[in-house]
C-alpha cells in the first residue's frame, strides 16, 4: 500500500503540470491565487458529498467513499500546487507542520476559547 511523501506528491504534481504545459497555468506564483481558488472549489465538492450522501454513507458505501475520496485528492492536489507557486519545498513544510503539531501539543485550546469568547484577548 502507498505511502506518499511530501516531496513525492510535489513531483507528480509538476508531472502532471508538465504534461499540460500551455493548457494549464503554470505553477508560478502568480497563479498561486488561482490554485487556491480552486482548492477551495474543491472544498466545496467534499462538502457536498457530506451533506447530500452523509457520513455513514461515506464510512459503508464504497461507491460514496470512492467519490469522497476523489474529491480529497482534488483538493490535495491543488494544495501541493499551492505550495509549488510559492516555492515552499517538502522540507520546509514538514518542518512547519512539525513546529506547528508541537505548537498545538503544548496549547490549552479550551482555556483560549474561553478567554476569547469573554473577551480577554
């Protein structure tokens, strides 16, 4: 079973970018806005999925669970072409990732909610 790296979906994202070249946009950052837009489009689909087939069908129903599951990977995809516009490479996203996890490790989210639904930012 495959295991993707960050750096492995990266270069299948500039394969796939290459194969269309001069159809698609190229991944540069001017475009970036543009691969998040659509990311966010992408978004929409898997909500669409939740709302109009539901989680149990989605956990039970293998057509529904392919279906949501295309839908994550388009999103994925956009997301790592995001990163690509913006030159962020595999190895500074994974250490911002794992600065992040330890970050959240270390919070007490209900205190901070707490605190800023009361007003004592």
């Amino acid at each position: 079973m495959a295991d993707l790296r960050v750096s492995e979906m990266q270069t299948m994202q500039h394969k796939l970018k290459e194969k269309y070249k001069g159809t698609w946009n190229p991944l540069i950052p001017e475009h970036g806005r543009n691969s998040l837009l659509w990311m966010m489009e992408e978004v929409g689909e898997v909500i669409s999925v939740i709302k109009k087939r539901g989680d149990e069908a989605i956990m039970t129903d293998p057509g529904v669970r392919r279906a949501f599951l295309e839908e994550l990977v388009d999103v994925t995809m956009y997301f790592y072409d995001l990163l690509i516009c913006y030159g962020i490479s595999p190895e500074e996203f994974s250490e911002a990732f794992l600065h992040k996890h330890l970050t959240n490790m270390e919070r007490d989210f209900v205190s901070e909610h707490r605190k800023y639904r009361d007003g004592d930012r």
